[in-house]
C-alpha cells in the first residue's frame, strides 16, 4: 500500500479570525507563495507578519513574497510557540 499526504496551510490573524487555508497535495515553497498570495490581498492594508516554523520551504527565497510581507522564523526548538503542534496531542 502506498501513503498519500495532504498538507494544511493556514493563515489567521488574532485580531480578525481565519484569513485563508490550503489543502494541498504537497509542502514546498511555491505552496507557502499560493498561500501568501490571498494573505496579502485580504490585509493589503497592513504589514504583515507571519510566524513560521523554520520549515526550508516556508523560508525559501525561491517563492515570492509580498512586499508588505515578512516571514518571521521562530527561534529553533521551540514547538510550544506554534499553537497547531498542540494539535498532535489530541
């Protein structure tokens, strides 16, 4: 038997709710830019800040990110500051 995977991407922002989520059948750099895209076009009024887990895709410098974007790492090893790994729990 083989496995297939399907990733989440999601976007929400504490102030407003849920931006945007992705079901996509693979996790690399021109995913996290299909998921940016509509990030940037729902709150083109802000500068945006997106925490990310250090994942090499989501940090790549091969997708394209919006100018008023930025992707900002989380400190190595700390999991506890990524609220959907509590998700694994359960």
């Amino acid at each position: 038997m083989v496995r297939q995977f399907l990733y989440g991407f999601a976007a929400v922002c504490p102030q407003f709710g849920p931006v945007t989520a992705l079901m996509v059948p693979d996790a690399h750099h021109q995913m996290m830019t299909l998921l940016l895209a509509p990030v940037a076009t729902a709150r083109s009024a802000y500068c945006i800040g997106m925490l990310v887990d250090r994942a090499g895709w989501q940090l790549s410098h091969h997708g394209t990110v919006p100018e008023h974007t930025r992707r900002l790492p989380q400190p190595p090893g700390s999991p506890a500051l990524n609220p959907p790994e509590q998700l694994w729990e359960y």
